[in-house]
C-alpha cells in the first residue's frame, strides 16, 4: 500500500439483496487500486435446511432463494432432481410453458435492472418509466400464475398450471407493448450522450479475464465471450429454436466489456425473450402437463429412486446450476448445491472494479446486476490519519448523481432523452 | 493457456463416450467409475450430454488438465461437496465445447478423501474461477484445499469457529452446531 492510499469499505448488508456482499478497496484518491470482496453476511444456509427436505418441499425453498429471478432457481432444481430420479419423459407443453415463463421473468429482470442502473447514474425519470414499463410483464406473470414474485409453476414432472388458449391474446398484448415501447427503451439508454459517458469505457472486463474467471451471463457475453447456456445446452423448449447468443456487436458495437456494452446485451436479450415467448405460444404443442397428476406419487417415486444429476439453466445473470443427489429410501435430498450467477461473476467484478473511480464504483457494481442495494454503508478510513467517517449508501449515490451533473455542465448541453 | 476455439470445427470435437474411453485410456486405474447421461428436450428431442467421471484423489489434478486438452480454457460451474459417512465427496462440474453454438457437454470430475485425512488438490491454479467454490468447500466441509492461493473464510460468519462446518452430518459436528443453530437435532442429519 503506497502512502497516499487508504481502505474503503463498502457493505455489508442490504434487506433487497439476494447476496449481500461486503466490499474492501484500497483506494489511491479517487481510483480503485485493489478490491477484496467478501460476500456471506447474510448467509441463510439454504442448502442445509434443503439437505433436511424433501424434494417437494425443497422446491419452494429453491423458489425463495431469490426474490427477482425465482423462478430459474426452481427450474434448475426441478430439473436436476428429475434426472437424478430418472424422471425424463417431461410432456412438451409443459416444456413449453416452463421456457414462457423462464423468458417473462428475463423480460421483468433486465427492465428491472436497466432502472436501476438509470438510478445509480442519478437518472430517477428513467428509473421510474423503466419500472413502469415492467409492470405490464409483472402483470402478465400475475395473470398466468397468481403471483408476481414467487410463481409456483414448476414441479418434478411438469408445471401447476396451463397457459390456456383463451390467455394466449393477453400475453400476446404485451409483447406487442414491448414491441412499440423496445425502440424507446434502447435510445434511452444507447443513445444517450450522457449515459455514454458514464459508462462507455468504464468497468472494462477483457475477454481474456472473462474466460479465466468463467464469467457467465450479460457480464461474459459483453466482453465477446458467446456463452449461453440456452444455446451452448439447449434445455426444456429452447431446444426447439435456433437461438444466437446476444453479443454488443449485433447493435453494431464492439465487444468491449465495459458496461455500455453489457448495456447493450441486457436490451437486445429483452428484445430475444419477446421472440421465444411469441414462438413458444405460437407452436405450443397440445397434451397434458404433467407426467403425474398425483403429487404423492411423485414425492413416493422421488423417495425410491436414487441418483444424482445437475440442472442449468440460463438466468437473467447467467449461468445457474443446481447439484442434486438423492438416496434411495431416503425421502430427503442427500446433497444439494445451488450455485447462482453472481457466485462465477465475483472474481470479474474485481477485475471490472480495479482502475475504476470512485464515483464510477456504484454502476460498475452494478454493471454485473448483482443488486447494488449492498452499499448501504461505507466507512472511510484515511490510511495516514487514521481517522474514520461512515458513508452511508446516500452519500455514495450523491457523488455519483455529482459527477454526471457535472458532466452535463461540462458539456453544456441537455442530455439526449430530455429527462 | 490455450486460445479458445470460436468456431466449430477448428478443434475436433469428442463425444460424451469419447472422453470417457480418452479419460481410461490416460488415467488408467486412476478412473475409479464413469457414466455418461444423455438428456433430450423439446419436441425435437434434442439431446445433450452429461459425463460423470469419477478418480482416485491422487490423480484428480491430472483429470483437470487432461480435461483442458479437450477443450480450453475450461469453464467452471462449480464444485459440489457432500458428506458420505466415512468420506468427503467432491465433485467439480466443468463444460467443455461452449461457445460453439449447441452441443456443450458437461463433464463432472469427483473424487473422494477421508475424514481422517480431508486433503484435496486445489486446481485454482489452473482454473483461476475455481477460487470462490474451493473456499467454500473449506469452510462447509471442512476439507484442506492444498496450494489453494487464498483460503480464507468466505461465506460463513466470522462468529463460527474454524472448527465447524455446517455440511457435514456426523454426530460430532452436530454437536458442535448445537451451539450456533437452535434445534439443530429436531432438523435431523
């Protein structure tokens, strides 16, 4: 540590995050020299309450372990305790309605977290326009499902619900609203004097850094790497279209890494999911949705088989798998392991953050959609003084919304989208 | 490390079976058992491919790098651990051929120590990704990942002791939890 540098910690714990993630830089001024990132204060123990469970009651466990992409966590468990069980003949439509939904919740995700990167660069009209454009998918996945965080759909050999014909016209309805407002979404963001600057160049992650730290998600794709699992291992409906992975250069920018360009992937993914979910309605394949009726069968089933399998899925952030072992004669799970987006992506935001402002640690943080609600308390400590300040969360959006009014003075101009 | 592949065709590509009968041939007895899955999905019953491949510990770190042979640089998902009474299990959830645009295969190296000597290779060296899962392992189940380049605790809380690790299921451990999580016996193991 040089004699100008001192320690910044930023974290704990925030109530709105999935993985609460404690931060520690070693700050030279006002750049980022050396991050540590120590997640876990709010570690639940979900997979040892799960390894006490049966796989029945594990699934809503599995639902619960995020509250903004649940349903992939319980699509990867389903999956996997399906194959361990020997469980493989999943009817089509069920295939199909499981995909429909997995695309929703991609649509609600990305909208999401483009309002909230809009907030973190001071843009609160943004954010708030985002947000309402997202209620027309929340509404969607109320209508089909009930519920609007936890859906309950998936299950060993199936899915609760059907998407009837006489709902297809209402689903269809918002993709045409996406379809008009998508244009809107993307020259807010994309072309946007302002919010290029802020992030055009800004929490670079190499394409040589992706592949090492096998990054996953908007965060890989960004930098040029064309994982998806979607494509790379076609699970459940998807296996049905010829998807391409959305790189930043089909918009007609280089595969850069920064966060314009995981910017860029985010939108053109929501334009992607508008496609699967007209395609999936459109050739939905008759019969029925589950391989059977009777739940206790299938718990009795799940009891006498043994096995193990991994499940992955393509989540909003990347790549999730869940491991599965069950025992015969053993109702619970033996061995279960969850393993989320933001678990593969914690090395590539070190490196994404290193050389970064200040100012500029809040989008990069945010960049890789982890929730930013973490920074809800920073403490400063000036490494030759060693005198101690606490920052709350606040003061470190403050300097954030500063510095991009300050950019606009320094431009002189309105930015392009006139919020 | 190896440029990686961008297109089809510029490596050859191995089946499922393939790297089974690869992982025989050069590991020998080192290969205690393998299995190979194959899952189909859609109405076009398109499959893919999940090879199980399980090795003696001392030869674990030979799997990895024959491994990268099939394709590099390696993409790890995670290593899963459990508790099998006498043993800890590990089990690395690699994919090889991503990118390519279908036909990832995912390759699944396990291998197993005993309680009474819970050492296991690290491979962060050669799978720089592998770091986060390799230190929860430690933690959780109480294995010693040898040469692993930072082995500090990561998810558990400072509170807990060292010496606890909430996965595994013996009695002794139990009791240890017993202290830090109410009820713990009416969970069961």
């Amino acid at each position: 540590m040089s004699k100008c540098s001192y320690t910044l910690p930023i974290g704990p714990v925030h109530p709105a995050l999935k993985e609460p993630t404690m931060f520690k830089f070693v700050m030279d001024g006002e750049i980022v020299k050396e991050v540590d990132v120590q997640p876990g204060v709010n570690h639940r123990g979900i997979e040892f309450i799960g390894m006490r469970r049966n796989p029945l009651q594990v699934l809503h466990l599995a639902e619960r372990i995020c509250g903004i992409c649940s349903i992939v966590h319980q699509y990867a468990f389903t999956m996997a305790s399906e194959k361990a069980a020997g469980i493989n003949d999943i009817p089509e439509r069920a295939q199909y309605i499981r995909t429909i939904m997995a695309e929703l919740e991609r649509i609600h995700s990305h909208v999401l977290w483009a309002g909230v990167a809009a907030h973190e660069l001071g843009f609160d009209t943004l954010l708030h326009w985002t947000w309402k454009l997202r209620e027309d998918v929340q509404d969607v996945l109320e209508y089909i499902s009930g519920n609007r965080v936890n859906y309950a759909m998936y299950y060993q050999g199936g899915v609760r619900r059907d998407i009837s014909p006489e709902k297809i016209p209402r689903i269809k309805e918002m993709i045409s609203a996406y379809r008009r407002e998508f244009q809107k979404l993307a020259d807010a963001f994309l072309e946007d004097p302002l919010f290029k600057h802020r992030t055009v160049n800004v929490g670079v992650l190499t394409k040589k850094d992706a592949l090492e730290t096998s990054a996953v998600g908007p965060t890989t794709r960004g930098s040029g790497v064309p994982k998806d699992v979607r494509v790379d291992q076609p699970y459940g409906g998807y296996a049905d279209l010829d998807l391409k992975p959305c790189l930043p250069e089909q918009m007609g920018y280089p595969n850069t890494g920064d966060t314009y360009a995981k910017t860029v992937v985010r939108i053109l993914e929501v334009g992607q999911s508008l496609d699967i979910i007209e395609f999936c309605l459109d050739n939905m394949p008759p019969g029925p949705i589950r391989w059977e009726m009777n739940v206790n069968k299938v718990l009795m089933h799940m009891k006498k088989a043994g096995g193990e399998a991994i499940g992955m899925t393509e989540a909003p952030r990347g790549e999730m798998i869940h491991y599965v072992r069950l025992d015969p004669g053993d109702e619970n799970v033996s061995a279960w392991k969850v393993r989320a987006s933001t678990y593969n992506n914690i090395i590539a935001w070190q490196k994404m953050l290193v050389g970064a402002q200040i100012a500029d640690v809040a989008i990069v943080a945010a960049s890789i959609d982890p929730c930013i609600g973490c920074m809800d308390r920073v403490t400063v400590v000036d490494g030759e003084t060693g005198k101690e300040g606490v920052m709350t969360k606040e003061d470190f959006y403050r300097l954030s919304v500063r510095k991009t009014r300050r950019l606009r003075r320094m431009k002189g101009k309105p930015s392009g989208g006139g919020w | 490390m190896m440029e990686p592949a961008e297109a089809d065709g510029k490596i050859k590509r191995l089946t499922g079976e393939e790297i089974v009968s690869l992982f025989r041939e050069r590991l020998g007895d080192g290969v205690v058992d393998t299995r190979v899955d194959v899952y189909t999905n859609g109405v076009r019953k398109k499959p893919f491919e999940s090879v199980w491949i399980r090795v003696k510990r001392e030869n674990f770190r030979d799997a990895v790098k024959l491994l990268a042979e099939v394709h590099s640089p390696l993409h790890i998902s995670v290593a899963s651990g459990s508790d099998i009474g006498d043993e800890i299990e590990l089990i690395y959830h690699f994919q090889v051929y991503w990118g390519m645009g279908g036909g990832q295969i995912s390759v699944s190296i396990g291998s197993r120590c005993p309680k009474s000597d819970p050492r296991f290779p690290s491979v962060s060296d050669l799978v720089p990704g592998a770091i986060i899962t390799e230190r929860e392992k430690q933690e959780f189940l109480g294995v010693v990942m040898e040469g692993i380049p930072d082995g500090r605790q990561l998810f558990l809380s400072e509170s807990l002791p060292p010496d606890v690790h909430p996965w595994r299921k013996d009695e002794e451990e139990l009791k240890k939890l017993e202290k830090y999580i109410r009820n713990v016996h009416d969970e069961g193991v």
